[in-house]
C-alpha cells in the first residue's frame, strides 16, 4: 500500500519515526508498503517510488529533504493527484468547521483513499457525512487516536463488545485538567499555580481555555457518542462546565471523603463535562496526565481502560489503525 | 419490588404451605424467610418474609388473597433501596438557605462547611436517596446551586 501523510506538526513527524522503528513488521504484512507523499501547509514531497524514510525521519521542514519538493502545492494537490491508497490525516485540530482536516478527507475518501486520522475536528463536524462517504466509497475511516490517545477505545467496542448494550459511557478524557487537578490533590496548590505549573511543563497552551475550560472533553464526548452510541448529537448539545471555579478548599473536603475531583465526561441519557467526586477506590480515579474511559454495560457490566491520551501515545493509535487497514485489506487480496 | 412481610400464622401443620401459596400465584419470588416455631404466642408463629413482586398490583393482589384465606398480617411495606450521594458546592452560598432546602426523597446525613481562605465557601452535603429517585433528587440539587451561583460538584 502506498501511503501518504497530510500535515507535518508532531503526530506525522512523530509517526514517520514510528513507521521506520517498526517498518520490518509493517512489511511482513504488506512486502510493498510505502510512504509515497507528506503534506504541510507549505507544500508536499512525492515520489511514487516511495520516500526515504531514513531522510524523512530526520528533518524538520519538508523543504529539508533533498529532492520531491513541491514547493507552495497544496495537500489537495497531493491527494488528487498522488497514487495513494492511504492518507493519514495529521492537520491541527480546527473545532470550527474542522477544516484544513474535513476537506482532505472528504478528497481522500471520494477518491477511494483509506483514512487513519487523530484530528477531532473533522469528526467533530462532520461524523456522519464521513462515515457514509467512507461506506459509499467502500473505505476505512479509522480515528482511535481521537479520544484518549493510545487508549484502544473503538476498537475494543468495535472488536470485543459487539454483543453490548452500552448504557453509559463516562471518563477522564483530558490529561491537562487531570494533571492540574491531580496536582492539588496531591501538593494541596490552588488551581492557578498548577495551571501555571501545567504552562510552564508544556502540558496546556499559553491559552488554556480549550482545556480547563472543558472544550476538548466534550469534543470527544460528542466522538464517542456518534461513534459508539450511535447518536447524532452536536458540540452544542453537550453541558459542559470547567475546572476553573474548583476551589483548593473543594479538593481537600473531597479528599477528607476519600474522593478526588475530576473532570469527567459523560454519555448516558444525558451529555455532560463536569468535574466530579470519584471516589478514590474508583477505576476511573487515576492521577496525573493518566486518561480513564469506564464502559457500563448489559453483560460484561463494567470495563475500564486507561492510558495515555495526548502527545507521542497517540501515535500508537495511528500505527495501529494503520496495520488495522494493511492486515483487512491484505485479507481481501487473498479472498479475491 | 421487594417488599417486607410478617405473618402470623397458627401453629399447626401445613399453615405456611398455605400462606405461601397467594405469594407464589401472584409471582412473588422469596428472598428470604424466617419462620419462628420456637416462638409461638398465643398459638401463633411469627414468619417474616422478603418477597420480590413484579408490580405493587401482583403485592396488592397477593395480601387480599392472604387476607382471603384468613392469614394475620402484620407487617405489610415495601423496601426502599436507598443509596448515599455526596456532593461538594463552591460559590458565594447563602447557607442557611442550603440547610432550608428541601430536596424530595431525600434526607441530609451530613453537612461540612471548609474554612474559606478563597472568598468562595465551599460546602460538601452527604444525602440518603432512595434508588430510584437520585435522578430527580440530583436535578433537585443542581436547581438549588444553580439558583445561588454556585459550581456544583456532583459525585459519579
């Protein structure tokens, strides 16, 4: 399979070190797998022939690599006119309108292209035109690296809990919040100084709204429930409240109680982000940048998986949604 | 529906086989049951019985049948299954007014106030709820913080 990558920030740089560690195991499953084009808003590299991954691995610009440079073309360019059978999808998250993301793959799946993404934003506005593209189309739209990064959420529902009744589905979906709240469980600070903390350590942005502010837990409540719950619900449609009215005083009275507050996400009859007492013998009380997801369901009752949910992590998501595609469509070529 | 029984029956032969027969006709299923012979007063032996109905219409129809039959009952309610809920309220509370409000089903276990050093008070509220009323009880309390401006923190 020939593959391309659209956007060049830290996930695609990031996964391209990933693919060429591994790239023995990765050609064990498909001998004539390739990395044929990555994409920034600067430009693209292309060759048919496939890129060195050597190379790739160590620059930083794409106008770094020594030939294939397409100077000032666009990813479209790249996705129309590129042979590719993959694109993994890397822009930066747009909550907006989902764009540059949401056009690249509606290109890549008209033109048949498989999709790997862990780019919310595309999937925030658009799920459901995507996912029908995709099965009009007869593509894989895989994003696990969505939500909760490494954590394996949609395919473990998808692969070990298809006989299921879902009611609920709740979770510690943002690791800053979980950091920043963790620290003054555990160092009794307020929340300013362990956002400023969190700023300085490079764990939130200079503007930390989207995460303390409960933004990017419920873009992923709005993931999961489409997704999983099969709902079609909205940004709009999710209560949210943040973390910055969580009191030190609050912390320390929780924690007397054996709880902790957390920031968490919530799909049941309701939608809801808000922080919350866990109790601390609760699998969904884990502390630091730590993600937790917690399934309740008709037969296996209750399942919880944590990990991590942001920075490299996510690439194992990617990779392996990758291979997910590799091995399915390897199959395929050996039934037809 | 789990409900609490106690019967007195009289102290002969074959009289629980009797009184349980109105329970099994109306699919009460018995969780448990406590028949005191060594206990007799006044020819009668106390049974006390957990019984699970599927509707209060199957319970209502089985005590008529045992009234039918002549079996005393004492004891006849229905077992509420009550859960605890705590909850933690930061905001400029008005807390007299917090103790004041009466949140339906539901009863305060306990009451703690923070020292303030924020200007913000901050009060945790421990409540025993009936199971099947946290719902409305939590909707209850989220109107109350809401009313006062204040951050609700609920528990999971």
């Amino acid at each position: 399979m020939r593959l391309i990558i659209v956007g060049f920030g830290f996930i695609g740089r990031e996964l391209v070190k990933a693919i060429c560690e591994k790239l023995d195991n990765i050609k064990k499953i498909d001998n004539a797998f390739k990395i044929v084009g990555v994409s920034n808003s600067k430009g693209y590299l292309y060759n048919q022939e496939g890129l060195d991954l050597g190379e790739l691995c160590h620059i930083k610009e794409l106008s770094d690599y020594s030939q294939n440079h397409h100077s000032g073309s666009s990813s479209i360019q790249l996705i129309e006119e590129g042979a590719a059978d993959l694109m993994v999808e890397a822009t930066p998250t747009n909550i907006q309108n989902g764009e540059p993301g949401l056009t690249h793959m509606r290109h890549g799946l008209k033109r048949g292209i498989h999709v790997v993404t862990s780019n919310k934003g595309p999937l925030l506005v658009a799920f459901k035109e995507l996912t029908s593209l995709a099965e009009e189309n007869q593509c894989e739209l895989l994003y696990e690296g969505t939500v909760a990064g490494a954590v394996p959420i949609f395919s473990l529902v998808k692969g070990c809990l298809q006989g299921e009744r879902i009611f609920r589905i709740s979770g510690i979906l943002n690791g800053t919040t979980n950091y920043i709240l963790s620290k003054m469980y555990f160092e009794g600070t307020s929340f300013e100084i362990a956002l400023k903390e969190a700023q300085e350590r490079g764990i939130t942005e200079k503007d930390p709204s989207y995460d303390v502010d409960g933004i990017d837990a419920a873009i992923k409540v709005v993931i999961l429930a489409n997704a999983i719950m099969k709902r079609d619900i909205k940004f709009e449609d999710v209560e949210r409240v943040g973390i910055r009215g969580v009191t030190q005083e609050a912390v320390s009275l929780a924690k007397k109680s054996n709880y902790a507050v957390k920031l968490v996400g919530t799909i049941d009859k309701n939608l809801e982000v808000a922080p919350k007492l866990v109790p601390i013998n609760h699998p969904l009380c884990v502390h630091g940048t730590l993600n937790a997801i917690h399934f309740e369901t008709d037969l296996a009752k209750e399942l919880t998986l944590v990990g991590y949910g942001a920075g490299k992590e996510t690439v194992s998501a990617v990779l392996n949604d990758l291979i997910t595609v590799l091995k399915k469509k390897k199959r395929e070529n050996i039934k037809s | 529906m789990k409900f609490d029984l106690t019967l007195a029956l009289l102290d002969r032969p074959g009289q629980l086989l009797k009184a349980l027969e109105p329970i099994a006709k109306n699919s009460g299923n018995i969780i448990s049951i406590i028949h005191e012979r060594e206990k007799p007063t006044e020819g009668y032996v106390p049974v006390s019985l957990v019984v699970d109905f599927p509707s209060n219409q199957n319970f209502t129809r089985a005590i008529s049948d045992l009234r039918t039959l002549d079996v005393a009952i004492i004891k006849s309610e229905e077992i509420v299954e009550k859960t605890r809920i705590t909850l933690i309220m930061i905001g400029k509370i008005d807390l007299k007014k917090i103790i004041e409000t009466k949140v339906e089903d539901g009863r305060v276990t306990g009451f703690e106030v923070s020292a303030p050093t924020s200007k913000e008070a901050c009060v945790k509220v421990d409540l025993e709820v009936p199971i099947s009323s946290v719902d409305k009880v939590l909707e209850e309390v989220k109107r109350a913080a809401k009313m006062e401006n204040a951050l609700l923190i609920s528990s999971v």
